[in-house]
C-alpha cells in the first residue's frame, strides 16, 4: 500500500511536470527542436564504447551489432531533425478567399499541432533503436511533444546512460525543463500509472502482444481514451512460389537461413512462417535450409525469461499432431541459448490450428506446405495482421500467381519481394506496422519521418487577421487576403 | 432470445457481403469510383422535393434548411471526387536507389490503402450531411471502403430514400454489390453486433457522447480492436475580451443572439458558453442579447427526446446554487418546443462545478463572469476538448492577450477569430474534430476532404519490379530504377 502510494505520487509528480514541458516546449520552434535532436545524436556518440559495452553486457547483443544499431539510432534522429529543418512537415493547408471578393468564404488555415506528452515503452531487442532515444522519442520530440521514458528493465544500465544524454543535450539546446524524463522503476505497475495518468497524451510502445495490448486496455478505457502505437510483432509470412522454388532453392535455403537466425531470430521481423507449394525442388531447399540451420551455434538470447520462452513455445508447437521438427534437436545448450528450429506441417494441418499463427519470438521458422495455390490463398488469408508479407517469385510464377499481391495488401504493412523481412529501412516510404495485432493502429509506421503523424493533429484557424497567425500559417505575400 | 439471434444472423449476412464488396472495391480505380460518387450526387438530386419534404416531416427542420444541407452533402460528394479525379490523394512516396548504383539501397513505395468495411452511424441533426450519403459515407467509398449505414430512426423514412438513391448509383457506376447496404433495424443492439462484427474494419459516428463512447467501447474491447472516429458535440467555449466588449457589444448581442438559437441549437458547434470579464458593456450586452433571445419565438426540436432532453439537462443546470437565468422563462411551450435560454455565472461557481462543462444540446448559452485575465485563463484550461474555441478580440485586445490564442490551440480542433462557431465550411483545410470528447481521435477531421485519411493506411512495396507494382506507384520514367 505504502509502495503504491509512493508509485503513484512518483508517477503524478513526472506527468504534471511533462504536462508543464509541454506547454513551453510545444511552442519551440522546428529549428531548435532540430538542434535539440542533433545535440542529443552528438551526446550519445560522446558516450563511445561505454555505451556499446553497457548493452552488450546487458543484451548479449554483439558488439558489432550494437554499433550498427547506435548508427540507425543517430540516423533516425538526424532525419527527424532535417525533416524539422525543411519545415515543410506541418501539413499547412490554406483555403483563402479571392483577393478580389475577400468575403467569398471564410479564411481557414490549418497546420498540425503536437498532441501532449508521450510516455515510451522502449523493447527488449533493441537497446537504441527503439528504446530510450529511439524512433517513437525522436518522432515525439520533433512533433513538440514532452516525453517519458519508462527504462526497460532489461537494459536499465543503457537507458539510463542514453538517458543522461538526452537530459545534458536538453540542457545544452536550453530545453525546458522536465522536456525529457526517465523513469527507473522497472515494475508493470508503473507502466499502468504512467499510460493511465490523466495528463498522458499518447503512448508508444515497442515488445509483446501481451504487453502493448495490456497498455491499449488501459489507454482504451480510461476516462478519456488516448491514442497508443504498439508494435507487437508478427510471424511475417513468406511465399514461395513454384518456379522459384524450382531455379533458386540454393539462394533461397542461404537468404532465408541468415533471416531466421539473424540477432538470435529476435527481430519482429524474424520469418516464421515459409508457405511453400508441394513441387520440384521443395525437399532438396528443406534438406539445404535444414542442413544451414543445424550449422549455426546455439546462441544466447536477450535474457533468461526470453530465453525460456523460446524454448517452452518452441517445443509447444513440436508436440502439435501433424508438426514435424527437420532440424534436429540439440541438447545440452547453456544459460539462455537457443537453436534454429525448422518445422514443417501440411497447410490442412495448420488451417486447423490457430495456436500456429502465434509468434515464437527467436530463432523459429514453420513450413506450411500447401498441395496448390488455393490452399496457398487460404493458408495466407487465415494470418492475422502483419508487419510483412514476402514472395519469393519468378516472371513466370508472376504469370500465374500476381492475385497474390491483392491478397497480401490487407495482411501487411509492408510487401516484399525476392528478398527477406529483416533488416528495416529507415527511409521516408517505410511502413512499419501494420493491422492488428502487428500494430495498434495500422495507419500509422513506426520508422521513417512519417512515425511523427502518431503524435500530431491538425488545428483551424479560422479568420484570423495574418499577424496573429502562428508563423508556419502566414503567407509570404502581405497583399493576399485577410 | 429468436430475435437477438436472427438480428446476429442479419448483421452477420451483412457483414459478410461487405467484406465481399470491399475485396472487389478496392480494386476498382480512382476514377471509377470519383464516377460513382457522382452519380450518388445525381440520384440524390433526382429525389427531388420527395426528399425534401419526407425530412422535413421527420425532422421538424425547415425545407430552407434541409435545401441548403442538401447542398453542402452534394458538394461534399463532389469534391471526393474531385479529389479522386486529381489521383494525389493516396500519399504515394518512392524512395529509389540511384540509377548509378541501384544496390546502394532497397526500393521502397509507399502509398494509402483503404481499411475494409466501415459501420457509419449517422446524426439526428443532419438528416442529409452528417448522415446516409453524408460525409462519413462520402470519405469510406472514396477511401475503397465498402459501407453499412445504419439508418438513425428519426428519420427512418429520409434515410431508405437516400439509400436507395446510393444503391441506384452503384447499379449503374457498375459497382461491387453490396459495396453499400442500409441496416433499417433501429435497436442498441443491432450497433452493437455491428461494431462488434470482426469483419467491420472501422466506425463513424456522429451523434451524442454516450452514443459515441458506448460504440467506442464495443470497438476497443474486441479481440481485435478498431478504429471509431465519433463526432460526440462539444460546448464550444467564446473568449469575449474587454475592448471588443466594450466597443462592439451590439454586434456580439447580435452575431451571438443568431448563432445560439440557429437551427434551434441543434448544432454541434452551437456555442453553450460565453466567457467575459467584468467591465464597461458587459451589462448592456448581457440585456441586449437577453432580449434577442426573448425574441426568438420558441421552436420545434427534432424530437421528442431531444425536446425533454432539452428541458431536463437546461433546467437542472439553472437550479445549480450560483446560476442566474438572464433570459425570461416562457411556459405554455407545446410539443417538443425548445425556448433559447441564457443563463449566467461567476467563474469561482463555474470552476467549482463539472457538471456546467457538459453540453446542452438546444438554444442554451452560460455566460461565466470573470474578474480578471487570470480566471478566464482558469476558465479555458478548465473544459474538456472541443470542437471549436471563438475568440472576440480587438487589436487593443490582442495586445494584452494573445497568449490566450496558445491556451485556446490544446483545446479545439478550430479556433476563430470574431466570428461565430456555427457554420462549417466544406472544405480541405476545415477541422471538424478535436480531443476527447469532441472526438475519440484528435488526428483526424470528419468534415473537408482530409476526413478520408480515417479510413485508410500505408502499405510499403519493396524491391517490387516496376510491372508488378500498383499502377500509382510506378515511376513514368522507364529507365529509372527497378
């Protein structure tokens, strides 16, 4: 009882002071929220191999990995703050009234606003990327909001060096005060308070389907509702059609090998679902994938709870009727460590048990193995939402398969082709997330400048004379109406 | 128990044959469904005065009235599909490698897609614009949504003459059958199986608070949550400032004496509350617009509901301790007859009692008495979100108190300047929307061509050769990359 009073006195001191950033910071121009993120790219780099040892040690992420990451973390805010800089980022819509009949209709000016202070759940899998300064921080503060980072508990050490990073660049580019904050206390009940307390504005989170759709329950039924990003991963199917299959199942047992055991299969992104059609060359690519697979050394994950998890749904799904394992199974594996699992199972099998459309965060891949492609159509119909969808397809498999691409449309977020899921560009076209329960809200991404639409809305101002309008709404020619 | 089962049994054959149509609309071009939308706006037009009168009839509105609304939904219509015919609606953004080295990084194309099918739920107040081929109906079909209206019962007989209309026009456009269907059972219930539906992709409602948070509430507690975009009205806060008061207090009695008793009311934007501060004209004013409404002859509310909703929430408030009414009470009001009523209010009272922050939906204005800038600063930030903020201000004005257009921006979706809040201009820089409870969902607007963003969400393309990809999303340049 104490604790919780404590807790929830720690929460409400946190989210009145963001509520207090907000109003000063939202009223920063774009040019020195530009500085503010540029500064904060410059304040993580000055944290050099301290920061990258930290994660590594906390993560059992490779160094090299790490260093990879930190790069697309500085990159994610550098394009935020040029998106700042051109200025063009506001969505500014005029509907003036004719010079020559200034009466005609109303002056109506809009532009977007940002919504409140954002509370962030940053993931277990990527300690930059998409934790304490990562995507959904850098696309809160380039839209004006305040944020609050709730630390993950898994990578505390990390967030809280980013974190006083953040904090000493804020204080460099003479942000307000409380514009950034940090909150240590790793408990679930933290995570409640913080997305329920009622000056919360939006919440953004990266992990679980458990975990982001805990926070939509309780973002959702607050007494006034606010809006949550989580992008909760996916199984990210991937088609394989026949003449591919048949010409290229060498580069595709190599392509798709590297994918699944990529960073310990511990990407949202991570391939687990191959849905291949019955056919020449289908079991010499499960003998090469298997045999590639079986190649890898067991690695260790994130953590041990990742870990066990692994392990425990893995072997769930080995025990299913119908499922079999093509790797072989290797023992003896040591603290958190996994092996790449190859299974395989007929799409009539699979089209019986939904239990195999849920993911197995690691290394893990399913086969489904359909005898034509109406079984291929149904087995791709029956997945819920999806980051991404994959086809894996020839000119001549085009030919006779190109209904296919309709079908993934509303699967998917993203659709790629002859190639595999992981490894998301940070670009501007990038869609990441995707219908539920991939996202919260298949209308926005996550990466790419286009993530700061989650934390934005547009305001009107109707008849305003020009100098009272915020500058973005000005026109250039003093002469024009109003 | 027959009956909830054979309605389950109708909304599910319903749902069924939406998500049919919406497989096959979606595929339909731009410019195929621009032609459709047309053609509802014909065959709407071709009901002539049938329609006209048939609503007026339902409604109690006048056939001026309905005559004008039937214009603002035709141009709404109009211009869906103006901006279908102009094809750069679908945000398409290509981030392509260079000619020169095109493996320097992936090809990636986004553009919009739309949802699926959309449950909309039209208003009281707006037979024709807000209702069966009103803007909600008019954004899901141009989005590629296929439809289900559920016709709202007070104006049964209006909405199947629309939708027959609408059906007319999908004959002969060529359109999907069942792209869009009209639920005519009236019951909670049938809403609530609609909402509930797992092939229902999102919802629009425009109507009460409750009616907009019991089907916001239905769609965030299923398996599978989806977007509701409610239009639940607002109070529409009017910062009346000293100079303006006291220079053109004959003005505001008149702008405001129109605005507040406008359609009976019966408006979303109907301004219930009036904020000024103590000083020279604040008496005269409050006399002049006192009389003005007294003047009013008493009218007719849409319906009886609305009428005793009118006359229980307006005289619940005027027994609260501190509330003077300002307007005389007229008695002897027959059927379901609504008198405008102005009631007035020192700031200490307002602030200390929620439940004035509420909406009255009718002719009801508060006017909050404020000592100084401070309490009418307290004043503002005390309500929730709304759909407008007015602010009648001066030069002189303007100079003591522009900060109150930055408190004004958090609260509103519009905010205008010496003008009143009633009266939507259809167009691309409107907002009509704003946070919670105005709307369940800031970052959209339900009126202007903007408002099809609800209905629709990005999809990447990437490494797709150029043949294969959506027609918008390949480059005019052969030669380019891919």
């Amino acid at each position: 009882m104490e604790n919780n009073q404590s807790l929830s006195a720690l929460v409400d001191k946190v989210m009145q002071q963001s509520a207090a950033a907000f109003h000063q910071y939202r009223q920063v121009s774009s040019a020195r929220r530009a500085e503010f993120l540029l500064n904060i790219r410059e304040q993580i780099l000055a944290l050099g191999d301290e920061l990258i040892n930290t994660a590594a040690a906390e993560t059992n992420l490779t160094t090299a990995r790490l260093i990879n990451e930190r790069g697309r973390t500085l990159l994610q805010l550098q394009q935020m703050a040029e998106m700042l800089q051109k200025n063009d980022w506001q969505e500014v819509i005029l509907h003036l009234p004719p010079k020559e009949n200034p009466g005609a209709h109303p002056d109506i000016r809009r532009m977007l606003f940002p919504l409140g202070p954002v509370v962030v759940f940053g993931s277990s899998n990527f300690p930059f990327a998409y934790s304490t300064a990562g995507g959904d921080t850098a696309s809160a503060l380039a839209a004006g909001c305040s944020v609050v980072v709730k630390a993950h508990p898994a990578h505390l050490k990390t967030s809280c060096l980013v974190a006083a990073a953040i904090q000493q660049a804020a204080i460099q580019s003479q942000m307000p005060p409380h514009v950034f904050q940090h909150v240590e206390e790793g408990s679930f009940e933290a995570g409640k308070l913080l997305v329920q307390h009622p000056q919360t504005a939006a919440v953004g989170f990266t992990g679980s389907f458990s975990g982001g759709k805990a926070l939509w329950d309780y973002a959702a039924t607050r007494p006034s509702p606010i809006p949550v990003f989580a992008e909760m991963g996916s199984i990210n199917p991937v088609l394989i059609f026949p003449d591919y299959l048949r010409t290229q199942y060498e580069k595709l047992a190599e392509l798709y090998a590297g994918s699944i055991t990529l960073g310990v299969g511990q990407f949202c992104t991570n391939p687990g679902l191959l849905i291949a059609m019955e056919g020449e060359g289908l079991e010499t690519f499960i003998d090469l994938l298997s045999q590639k697979l079986a190649a890898t050394a067991p690695a260790t994950m994130l953590h041990k709870g990742i870990g066990e998890s692994y392990n425990k749904k893995s072997s769930n799904i080995l025990l299913i009727n119908g499922i079999k394992q093509v790797t072989s199974t290797k023992n003896a594996i040591e603290n958190h460590q996994a092996n790449a699992i190859l299974a395989r199972v007929t799409a009539n099998v699979f089209l019986q048990q939904p239990g195999l459309r849920e993911e197995v965060f690691g290394p893990f891949s399913l086969l489904v193995i359909c005898s034509n492609p109406s079984e291929m159509m149904a087995v791709l119909s029956s997945v819920q939402g999806q980051l991404t969808v994959s086809m894996m397809a020839t000119e001549e498999d085009w030919n006779s398969h190109a209904r296919f691409l309709q079908a993934a449309i509303p699967v998917a977020g993203r659709i790629i082709c002859n190639g595999v899921p992981t490894g998301v560009e940070v670009c501007e076209a990038m869609v990441h997330g995707g219908p539920f329960p991939a996202s919260t809200d298949s209308r926005f991404t996550a990466v790419g400048i286009q993530s700061v639409k989650r934390w934005l809305r547009p305001v009107a101002f109707q008849n305003f004379p020009q100098d009272w309008l915020p500058e973005a709404l000005k026109t250039k020619d003093e002469n024009s109406s109003a």
